[in-house]
C-alpha cells in the first residue's frame, strides 16, 4: 500500500515540476514579446519626434 502512494507522490510531484517549468517558459517568452513590442513602440515615438522637428 505504501508503494502505491509513494508513486502518486511522485507521479503528482513531476507533474507539478511540469507544469511549473511550462508556465515559466511561457512567461520568458511573453516577456520577450512585450520587450520587442516597447522597442518598436519607442522606435515610432523616436521616429514621430524627429518627423515634427525637421
């Protein structure tokens, strides 16, 4: 009986660790899209900026 609730422990615990790890990368990459988007933002404000003082 032990045995089989080491396994669930185990089984429940790696997908726990699955789960976590996944949804890290996700925000990585959502992070990286969010930085992307403020440069290219920042970018058409820079460039608006030197459109009006020319």
């Amino acid at each position: 009986m032990k045995n089989y609730i080491l396994v669930g422990v185990g089984v429940l615990t790696a997908i726990t660790i699955g789960i976590a790890s996944f949804l890290l990368v996700q925000q990585h990459a959502l992070n990286q899209k969010m930085e992307e988007a403020t440069r290219a933002s920042s970018r058409q404000v820079a460039a608006s900026a030197r459109k009006r003082l020319t």
